[in-house]
C-alpha cells in the first residue's frame, strides 16, 4: 500500500501489462480544478475500485475515461493505444462501456428496447452472438427476462440499476466502468448488485468501479484508489486498504 499516486507508467501488483493506464491525467472545468493530475492502471481481468468522497473526482475521472470530459493534460491508454483524444462512442464501438451514475435508463422503453440500445454502435457476428449475450444478461438478471415488456421508467430503483447494467453488457466491454452502483438503493439491494458485480468480475469482465461504499467495493476489488480533491492519496490491495485506519475512519465511521 502507497500514500502517493503511482508514478507514470506504473504496472498493477500482478504484472499483467494494463488494459487502462492513465498518466498524469488532469481535467478543468473552468477555473476549477476537478483533477490534479491522477495516475492509475487496471489490469485485464482485474475489479479496481476508486474511492472517494463527494467531489473527490470520481465521477470527473470517469467522465474522463468515457470521452465525455477532455483533458486539461496527461493521457489515457487503452489496450496500449493512446485514446486522449478519441470521442465517447468511438471509446464504446473500442469496448469501454460506463454505467452511468444515477442509472440513466430510457424510462419511455420497455426492458428489451433499453437492452438493445447497449448493441448501438456494436457489431454482432451473427444471431446466435445477439441471442448469447441476451441469454447471459437474463441469467444474470432474471427479473429483467420476466418484466422485458415492462417501460424502464417504471421500474425501481434497483431494477433500473440492473437494468442500467445489463444494457452496458449488451455492448460486450472489455472494460466496464461503474459509477456509483449503489447510490439510493435499499442495503438488501445493495448487496445483490454488488453480487452481481462480483460474478461479473469472476467470468472475466475486467472492472474500474467507482464507489462510496468502502466495505461493499473494496471487500471484492482486487487494488484500490482514494481520490481526495483531485489528487489518489493512498492506493493498495482491496482488503489491506479496508484494514487501513485513515480508510476506516473516513468511510466507515470506525476510528
């Protein structure tokens, strides 16, 4: 475990050469600095949480990632590929898929309208490729195979949050970015998406989850980032940063 950023070019604990590595990556809007200028790396196959509290830079970070913010300065690669300047949907047809914080569902659609909406800009390579993916999000969420008439809009919370998921499953990620999964859903709810996310990350689906919930998120994540104004100020395995004092302390109310 580390209290400072990694340096530039830093390679995850396992060696794996990343899938995304972020460089000295700083994002304005205006006069105010949202990020500092963060480093981070996500190996294939890995769930690396990034940690923080409200406008810590979390979501600005992922706004980032997924095109919809451009960087004051610092670049972003993917797959070893310099992205910086590449726009948001040429980032989903590469396979970064973001689940956006607050779900974002198309409320007017029913399940299965909202589910194709992840396969725009994708290509499938034949039927049976459509009907397998469809058949993997069902059997990881039944609910959305029995209410895939239902409108999106009129689903819980929760539902939506499976909904908002599945739909980013659809698009085949190679890498998934969660924002937020947890926000204003029950605790009952809570731990079934982040089982849900858990059985993602075990077949294989590499994940960058952005996250409050310290216990939830760093219990399952393989490393770990706490952002703090704009800056990563500690960085580590999953479950050495929930043993770590300042961690306990700031999120979970443990001194």
């Amino acid at each position: 475990m580390t209290r400072s950023p990694e340096p530039e070019g830093a390679e995850p604990e396992n060696g794996a050469a990343p899938v995304l590595e972020v460089t000295d990556l700083a994002v304005r809007y205006g006069r105010i600095q949202a990020l500092h200028g963060i480093s981070l790396t996500v190996a294939p196959g890995e769930l690396v949480t990034l940690l923080g509290a409200n406008g810590a830079g979390k979501s600005t970070t992922m706004r980032a990632l997924s095109g919809l913010v451009h960087p004051a300065r610092g670049r972003i690669f993917f797959e070893g590929r310099d992205i910086t300047g590449m726009a948001a949907h040429d980032r989903v047809k590469a396979g970064i898929v973001q689940v956006p914080e607050g779900r974002r569902v198309f409320p007017g659609m029913t399940v299965q309208e909202n589910l194709d909406m992840g396969c725009h800009g994708r290509k499938f390579d034949d039927k049976d490729s459509y009907r397998s993916t469809l058949d993997y999000v069902f059997e990881l969420f039944p609910r959305l195979a029995e209410r895939r008439k239902q409108m999106g809009g009129t689903m819980s919370g929760g539902e939506q949050q499976m909904l908002a998921i599945g739909r980013a499953l659809m698009a085949r990620p190679k890498l998934l970015l969660l924002d937020e999964p947890s926000m204003g859903l029950a605790p009952m709810v809570i731990q079934q998406i982040f089982s849900i996310i858990a059985k993602i990350h075990e077949e294989g689906t590499t994940i960058l989850l952005v996250e409050q919930n310290a216990q939830q998120a760093l219990s399952r994540s393989d490393r770990g980032y706490v952002l703090e104004t704009g800056n990563v100020t500690i960085s580590g395995e999953g479950r050495a940063l929930l043993k770590d004092p300042a961690i306990r302390a700031a999120y979970l109310g443990v001194a």
